[in-house]
C-alpha cells in the first residue's frame, strides 16, 4: 500500500529500510524522502516504522541471562 504519495513510498518499502538501520522518522526521510512534501503520510510513515520496530525486537531471539557479558550482574 502506498503511504507517501508524493515520493512513492510503499509500506514494504518502509519495513525494507527498518531492516536496513532505519529507527527514526528522520531515517524514512534521509533514505525514502518521506515527509519531504506535504507531509501527510507522516501519521501512516510512523505507524508502519513503529510497528515494523516492534515485529523486529520481537523476533529476535534473546540470549538467557549468562550470556549477556555487557550487562552488570546484580
């Protein structure tokens, strides 16, 4: 589905630069062009950035607690 009309931008579109790096609306803006218009996709931009954030953490395994060397142990 297109989210930004005036650039093009598709909703997998966005989903592909969140697998890229993409954390922040400025990120679909510098990589897509999102926003750079009128502006009006920016509710749906976000509502896709954040949702594909949150697919993307799920789904990521997390390492049991002994093999997280970075984190203090209490």
């Amino acid at each position: 589905m297109y989210i930004c009309v005036c650039k093009g931008v598709t909703d997998h579109a966005i989903r592909e630069a969140v697998q890229q790096g993409a954390e922040r609306m400025r990120d679909l803006k510098a990589s897509l062009g999102v926003t750079e218009q009128c502006g009006i996709c920016a509710c749906h931009a976000k509502m896709v950035l954040d949702q594909t954030l949150l697919q993307e953490a799920t789904a990521r395994p997390q390492l049991p607690k002994s093999a997280r060397s970075c984190e203090p142990t209490a």
